[in-house]
C-alpha cells in the first residue's frame, strides 16, 4: 500500500510540474509575444541622445529650434508621458515629419551611467524634464535654475501631447495641430516632397561613408595592392568633392598616412595597434549611428546605407569638373566592384560600367550616366520587390526624378516610356544634390567664430578651376586653402610625391583603354606656386 502511495505521489508531483513549466513558459511565450507585437507598432520619432553623440547631433541638425527631455527608463511617469511626446514628435522629425526642419524633438536618459554627467550639467533633479532652445545653445552647454539671459528654457506646459504642442506653437507664433497631415500628392515620397528636406540628407551621407569604410574594415577589404589603390583613388575623390566638411578632413588625414597604414596595400586590421586604419574614422569618431533621417525606411531592413551611398555618389558626380570626369567615373565603379559587399548588387552595377565604351570628357556626362544607372537599378529591383512582397510600403522604388518634383524634366511621358529633357534633369540634378546640401551647412553656423564660418565657406563652394586631372591636386588646393588643413599640407606634399598609386594599368584598362593622366603631380604643385 505503500508504494502505491509512492507512486500516486510522484507522478502527481511530476504533473504539477509540468503544468507548472507549460504555463510558466506559455506566459512568458504569450508576454513575449504581446509585448514584441506593441514594440514593432510602435514607431520611435524623438531621437535618442547620449553623452558620446549629443553635441554632434545639435551641431548637424537643420532644425531652427530643439526640445530636449531627460528622462530615467525605470521612472513609471516618464514611461506614461513618451507616448504623448511621440505624438508631437511625429510633426517634426522623420521621414514622415508634416512640418520638418522646425523642431529637433529629442530625449536623454539619466539613468543610464554613461549620461550622467550630462544630467548634472543641466541640473536635473526630477524626471521628466524638458527645454527649448536652438540646437547650437545645447551644444558644450548646461544649464542652472538660476540662470539668467539664457536662451535655453525650461517648458513648463508639457504633461500632455496637447499642451506641449501649444507650449511650442506660442514660441513659434504657429498654430501646428497634432492631427496636422503633410500636404501634397499621395503619391509623391514624404521624403522628397519638400525640396529643404534634401539639406537632411548630408547627414545620411556622413553616415553611409562611415558605414562604407566600417564594412571595409570589419571584412578587411583592402588586400591587395589593387584593392589598396582603388580605396586610395576614393579617397582622393572624397577629399576635395564631399559635400561634409569633417568627412573631407577625416579622408585627408587617411589618405596622407595610407602608405604607412597599408604598406603595398598590406593593411594591419588590429585594434591593439597603434599605426592601423581602425585608429582613423573617415568622418570623425563622434558621429552618431543609426540616424538616417532622408533614408530612413519604414522598416529597419529597407533603405538606409543603400540609400546614403547613393546619395554619396551623386552628391561627388555634381561637384567635380570636367577634366576629373573620368577619373570620378571609373573611381565610382571600381569602389564599388572591390567594396560593395552585395555580390549580385556589384556585379549589375559592374556591368553598366563596363558597358561604357567611351572615356567622359564632360562632368555632366557622368551625373547623367550615374542617374540613368540609378534609374535601371530601381526599375530591376522594383520588379523583384512587387513580385516577393520585399519592397518598402512607403519608399516604393519609383523612376526618378518624379514629374511632380521637375515637370520641366519630361518632354513627353507615356505609360512607361519617358523622353527626357537632359538639359532640364541636369540642372535639376545640380541644384537638388548640390546647393541643397550645402545649404545645410549654411544654416548652421551660429556658434561658431567668423574665421571658421569663412573657412567652411569656402570649402563648401570652392572647386579648383584648372582641369584637375589628379585630384590630389584638388585636395591639396582644399588643404592650401583650409585653416583647418594647414598644418597638414607640408607633410601631404612629401607623402604625395613618393606615392606608387597615381593610376593602376589593370584598372584603367577595366573601364577606359583611353584615360591617361594628364598631368604629373610636379605640374600640378607648380601650379599651386603660382597660384599662391
């Protein structure tokens, strides 16, 4: 009798802790489940700020205006009130922004030991707590509560989306509302209905190249002296044409200690070494990450670094002259081949730069060759992404530039099959990739002395007029002309000169059997001389 009893009350115990394991783990399976659904229908719009990429975030941002929160994640009020600063958040920041380049709407979390002294710097004692301001008073700045003559405010009307709307709309002198839509057509991009909304875009583009040259090193690209001189050719692209001043600096400073770094193109990947590439970033090492703002997609695998490299290379295709065509042309293919890591991607795009049978004499040629390209591209892969339900829903691949954004570039359009107005699409392509981005930097040079806003000025709209052929030369004409630069130019110069890689037979013969360098950099250095 008693080892029934033995045995009833083991197998008793045995269920009930099965039953206790199948409900244990069917909870947490549920809660994970309704939790991971309310995570992915949320839509972040306030943008995360830390200790490492705050200032750098107010320094780029082409907003006139900021708020700023500083909450603690554990604080139960600040978890109940972030729904009600997404809902203004949405007006003005994203892709999908109604009234963009208004308002930076964007929070600090305190309880995170990294910002803490950013916290104290701003005196906060109770959570959550909000200011105004324009973005360049943010930047290196603090704040006391009796602080007098500053022109960061403390909000005071703000617990709910209605109020800290009104709060906002008073500073302004606007009357937005929290049901504002973004006019327009239906079916024109939010991101591209709004020609200032390309000025947003110079961020994407310090992005990607900081993506572009972290895939580099993270797959150790560079292996060979081939490999090794098309990076170089990049960089001395980059050096004069890039429409962000701190990523032309950062790809000068790379460029003039490369022969060390990557001795034969034999580059040292350790991060315990001192004299390696991991030691440089191509656009300063405070940038901040995942801010796409004109790329964004409206899911995390669409758009983004594809997007901002090909705004990278429009942006370079539109600054540079005509005896750099080539040279642009066969550098931007032959990055491209060694160093885009999508292999069916690269080989498309190789094969449409080998369809070029003549060498470009012309720098427009190559800003309606990369269009044209650009245009197949999203016509191919529009058709996969309808066919497999990949695309983007709201960032549809569309040809481009759309009627609505440059009537004047359609001559005729029936069903799919458009005659061009080359003139009118080039010019367009000039000022859209162009003075837009270099707008950006315009609007922001509060803060700063008027030395360095003649410097940047300078740098953002000058471009060597002698038929550049080398653009070494160009980048030494930056460097010569830069404050910034200065003291770098005497070191460039002998680097330079020693230098193996001006050209490389394998890779001129690649794309153009007739594009020989015109000038040898002696040549150019004396033209430099008199110049000065």
């Amino acid at each position: 009798m008693s080892l029934i009893h033995l045995f009833l009350l083991v197998s008793l115990v045995s269920l009930e802790a099965d039953a206790t394991t199948s409900f244990s783990s069917g909870s947490r399976s549920i809660l994970r489940d309704i939790g991971s659904n309310v995570i992915a229908d949320h839509k972040d719009n306030a943008v995360e700020l830390n200790a490492t990429n705050f200032d750098s975030v107010f320094q780029d941002t082409s907003a006139k205006f900021a708020v700023l929160e500083f909450f603690a994640h554990w604080c139960p009020a600040c978890r109940n009130y972030k729904p009600h600063y997404e809902k203004v958040a949405r007006l003005f920041n994203g892709p999908e922004a109604v009234h963009p380049g208004t308002v930076l709407m964007t929070r600090v979390d305190c309880a995170a030991k990294m910002n803490i002294k950013l916290c104290d710097k701003f005196s906060i004692k109770r959570y959550p707590m909000l200011f105004w301001g324009p973005p360049s008073k943010f930047v290196g700045g603090s704040w006391e509560p009796k602080q007098e003559k500053s022109e960061i405010l403390v909000v005071e009307e703000w617990r709910t989306a209605d109020l800290l709307l009104g709060w906002i709309n008073k500073q302004l002198g606007s009357s937005y509302g929290l049901d504002d839509q973004k006019v327009g057509n239906d079916h024109l991009l939010p991101n591209i209905s709004d020609h200032e909304q390309i000025s947003q875009a110079v961020f994407d583009i310090e992005e990607a190249t900081e993506e572009a040259f972290d895939i580099i090193l993270s797959l150790k690209a560079i292996k060979s002296s081939e490999t090794g001189a098309s990076f170089i050719r990049f960089l001395q692209l980059l050096v004069p044409h890039h429409p962000s001043k701190r990523c032309r600096k950062g790809s000068a400073e790379i460029l003039m200690n490369f022969d060390d770094l990557c001795p034969a193109g034999e580059c040292s990947y350790d991060s315990g070494v001192n004299n390696t590439l991991r030691n440089f970033h191509i656009c300063g090492k405070d940038l901040p990450h995942g801010y796409y703002m004109f790329c964004r997609g409206s899911k995390n695998e669409t758009r983004g670094f594809s997007c901002g490299l090909w705004i990278l290379m429009h942006s370079l295709s539109v600054r540079i002259e005509d005896g750099e065509s080539q040279f642009a042309f066969t550098t931007l293919c032959d990055f491209i081949n060694n160093f885009f890591m999508c292999d069916e991607c690269r080989r498309h795009f190789h094969d449409m730069c080998l369809s070029v049978k003549t060498p470009f004499k012309k720098a427009r040629d190559v800003v309606l060759w990369l269009w044209s390209t650009h245009n197949k591209v999203n016509e191919r892969l529009k058709k996969d992404e309808d066919s497999l339900g990949t695309g983007d829903p709201k960032f549809p691949k569309i040809i481009w530039p759309p009627k609505q954004l440059c009537p004047s570039c359609y001559l005729t359009s029936t069903g799919e099959n458009i005659d061009w107005d080359h003139d009118e699409v080039y010019k367009f392509l000039k000022r859209y990739y162009g003075e837009k981005l270099v707008s950006s930097y315009k609007k922001n040079t509060g803060g700063v002395s008027k030395e360095e806003v003649v410097v940047a000025a300078a740098e953002e709209m000058s471009v060597p007029r002698n038929a550049l052929v080398v653009p070494v030369g160009a980048a030494l004409a930056i460097a010569l002309a830069s404050c910034a630069f200065g003291a770098l130019a005497c070191y460039w110069r002998t680097q330079q000169k020693n230098r193996k890689h001006h050209h490389n037979p394998h890779y001129l013969r690649r794309y153009s059997s007739n594009y020989l360098v015109m000038n040898t950099f002696s040549n150019i250095e004396s033209e430099r001389e008199k110049e000065r």
